[in-house]
C-alpha cells in the first residue's frame, strides 16, 4: 500500500513539474512564417512582404520579440536588415522601425544558438509597448543589397506580458 501511495505521490508530482511552466508562460500571441524552397535552398526575395495579421483584445503594456532560423546556406552577410511596421488597422497607427541581427562575429562564428545547423536568433522589438485593442499587421521585409537572401528557414513574433 505505501509503494502505490508512493508511486501516485511522484506521479502527481511528475504531471505538475511538466504542466506548471505551461500555467505561467508569458507568451499572448505567437506566430512563424516559413519560407518555401526552391531547387532546395529556402529563398526570400527583396519584394517579398512578410505579413503577419493578429486581434488584440486587452490594453496593456507588452513586450514584441522577433525571431528567425536560418541555416548553413545563410552565408552572404554577417548581419540581417529587417524593416519592420506594426500597423493598427482600425486606428491606422504605423509604427516603422530598422533591426539589425548580428548573424556571425568577425571570426565567422555564429551568434545563433541551436545545437545543429539550424541557428536561432531572437531580438527584442519593442520593450513596454503599450499595445491596444484592435486588428493589426506586422509587416517585416528584408533589407539587405541581395535581389534574394538563402538560408532563412523562417521569421515570427511574439508577444509576450510584462
């Protein structure tokens, strides 16, 4: 009887330890685009619009994050331009803003973190953003001198609570 007590005992423990960081994510809303391939190298060309539409149904103050993965055929640059707007569609709000992601060091080491060949960089977009209700778009479009970069596997957001 104690080692079934004991055993339902580590169980529930067990179930909690893997739901309990699920109950206090701070993560709203998520979202990911993935690039499509072609002759088996994943391509974004310079007039390709990234666009991402979400609803927000809360004010508060939040913070938005972007992230990307590339792979070991993004070796053009050792940065990445992105020009981003956040666009309040019912209040016609645009916010346009410049990122830059340093991808390798002057050594030629990667700065992503990831234990394959797929690297991942996230950076923070806006910090304390008082975000309000309504429709909107992000927008991200790249911003490099390449008519197409290779080597992206995909870009999203996240909006995360304060």
């Amino acid at each position: 009887m104690k080692v079934k007590v004991s055993i339902l005992f580590l169980v529930i423990v067990l179930i909690g330890l893997i739901i309990f960081p699920a109950l206090r994510d701070n993560i709203i809303v998520s979202k990911s685009f993935t690039f499509k391939s072609e002759n088996k190298k994943k391509i974004w060309a310079k007039n390709d619009t990234i666009s991402f539409n979400f609803n927000y149904n809360k004010d508060e103050t939040v913070s938005l994050d972007l992230f990307f993965r590339i792979n070991q055929h993004y070796n053009q640059y050792s940065n990445l331009f992105l020009f981003c707007e956040l666009i309040n569609t019912y209040s016609n709000d645009t916010i346009v803003d410049t990122l830059e992601f340093q991808i390798y060091d002057s050594w030629g080491k990667c700065l992503g973190s990831g234990p394959s060949g797929i690297k991942t960089f996230e950076k923070n977009y806006k910090q304390n953003y008082p975000l309000s209700k309504g429709d909107y778009l992000l927008q991200i479009i790249q911003g490099m001198r390449a008519d197409s970069l290779q080597g992206l596997e995909d870009i999203g957001f996240k909006i995360n609570k304060q």
